[in-house]
C-alpha cells in the first residue's frame, strides 16, 4: 500500500511538479504549522511509594538497584550502584500491581480471553479528545455518577463526539490525591453503566478515562464489568482535567508493554490549540538539553530521588 506522502511525490513527479509540491502533505509540516506550538498538558499523576491505590493491593517500594552479578573490576555481586563508585544510579521498583496510579486498563485485567496490554495497537496512540464535565455534580453529591444527560449536554454545546475518540470524564476528584485513604473510599465519582454502553454503542469511541481508581460504585463493578467482557479498555486516575478545552484537542497516549500484562502504567498528555491558557509548547519547554535540578539527587526515606542540599 502507499502512503499519501509516497502518493503525493509521485504524482508531483508524474506532473512535473518535483517534490516540493508535496511537502505540504508531510506530517513534518503539520508538526510544524500546529503541533510545534499547541498547548501540552499532562493528565498523568506520577506514581510513588505512597499515594492512594485500590484497597485490595499494596503500595510500591522503591529502592537502589543492586549488581545482580560480579563484573570484575568494576563492582561485586550485591553492590548499589553510585553515581561516586559507578558513575550511575539505578533505581528497583517492586510493583505489587499492575493496577497503580495513573493507568491504562486492557480486556484481560477481568476477561480471560481479553486483549492484553502487549496487544494494544499502536493505533492508540492519538486521538481527539473530549472532556465532560462533572465536577458541579460532584461538588454537590460526591457519589454522582456521569449520565447520557450529561452526554446529550455536551454535545448539545460540541456537537456529536467523534468516533475513535477518547472521552475523558472530569469530576476533580484528581485534587483528592493526597488524600490517600479518602480518594479509595466510597463515595466518589464515577461513569454509569448506560453512559458507558452509549459511548460504545452509539458514539464508538476508543475508550473513557475517569479520575477515581475504580469505574463505579455498584457492589459488582457493573460498569467495569461490562468493558471488560466487552472488549473495551479503559483509563484510570487521570489529573488536570480541569486544565483542559472541553472540545477541540487531542491526546496522547503512552503505556508500558510488559508482554501479557493485565494493566498498563500510563501517560496521558492532552494536547490544546496554541491560544489555550494552560499548558506548555514545545517551543517554550523545548525538552533538549533538560534543565538541572536545583540540587544533587539523594535518595529520601521511601528510595526516591529527589534534589536535596547536603
């Protein structure tokens, strides 16, 4: 199969045109005319040692990643590798679920003939995004769950929401996060079954996210349930929602491939036209060469690096 950019160069060269012609098809230009200077924002808490995590599992450990064998003249089997003795560090992480912080959940985490992490295409990658928000709701009952109301609302003021889109709920339950034991506790906000089944079923979107770390507050997980053993994935603990157009922008999708994993730790980054307030471009934080840190890296007390004065 050829590519439109392969297909717009021959054609050039079949009219006589030369290449040049097709350089306005290049996605290089399309990064060049918009993406280079749209608006990023990060949906994406960062997972550590103690943060709120679903009751059932336990919180990550991390700590100093050690030599697991003897390399001679260099370091000894057992050795914690420092940036004095080794010229690097590495860090270990135990991982006690797959299920933590802000994740990506595939078919398999409740389906036994699901999709796995490691089978997700690469097709999610990008997509538009849409944000409906809750967070009035919420504020005033902090166990309301999104309706197809709240849908028809929305697209009342958007228009009707793309397929293939993803479709992220904002409740501002993310602002909870410190609040490790509250965030997991009932109640809280969450996605019902018959918005689900419309998003799927009438919209055809790829997936939803919601800020709580579970999709509902039915004693069954009715809504979670049902993705699941319907083959549709689904995102978990998002943040900055609040940060983000309700129509208009797009998203980005990055996930951990552990080869049949039932969960994915993701990273979600809502992309925004270059007018919108919030968020950075890639021409103010270019990302090359990254800043300094304000001070050494030390290990703190739960093993993550963090600058610290001596």
């Amino acid at each position: 199969m050829v590519s439109m950019r392969s297909a717009a160069l021959l054609a050039s060269v079949l009219l006589g045109l030369g290449p040049a012609a097709a350089d306005d098809l290049s996605l290089w230009s399309l990064y060049d005319r918009t993406l280079r200077s749209a608006k990023y924002i990060d949906l994406t808490h960062a997972f550590a040692p103690v943060q709120p995590v679903w009751p059932g599992f336990a919180g990550a450990r991390f700590k100093p990643a050690q030599a697991g064998r003897t390399l001679e003249g260099f370091a000894k089997e057992g050795d914690v590798f420092t940036y004095e003795t080794h010229g690097f560090v590495a860090t270990a992480y135990d991982l006690p679920t797959d299920q933590y912080g802000t994740q990506l959940d595939p078919p398999a985490h409740w389906n036994p003939r699901g999709a796995t992490i490691s089978d997700l295409p690469a097709t999610y990658t990008l997509r538009p995004l849409a944000v409906i928000d809750i967070s009035p709701k919420v504020a005033r009952d902090e166990g309301y769950h999104l309706q197809v109301a709240d849908i028809a609302a929305w697209e009342e003021k958007h228009g009707r929401i793309p397929a293939g889109a993803v479709v992220m709920v904002r409740s501002d339950w993310s602002k909870r996060w410190a609040e490790a034991e509250r965030f997991r506790q009932k109640p809280f906000p969450g996605v019902s079954l018959a918005a689900l089944q419309f998003l799927h079923l009438e919209r055809k979107i790829l997936f939803h996210g919601h800020e709580p770390l579970d999709t509902d507050t039915t004693p069954n997980l009715e809504g979670e349930a049902w993705l699941m053993h319907n083959n549709f994935a689904q995102g978990e603990g998002v943040t900055n929602l609040d940060q983000v157009p309700e129509a208009g922008a797009l998203i980005a999708i990055g996930f951990a491939k552990p080869l049949g994993g039932t969960g994915g730790f993701a990273r979600y980054v809502a992309i925004a036209p270059a007018d919108w307030p919030h968020g950075v471009s890639a021409e103010a934080v270019p990302g090359a060469p990254l800043p300094l840190q304000p001070a050494p890296l030390r290990r703190d007390a739960d093993g993550v690096m963090r600058p610290t004065k001596p």
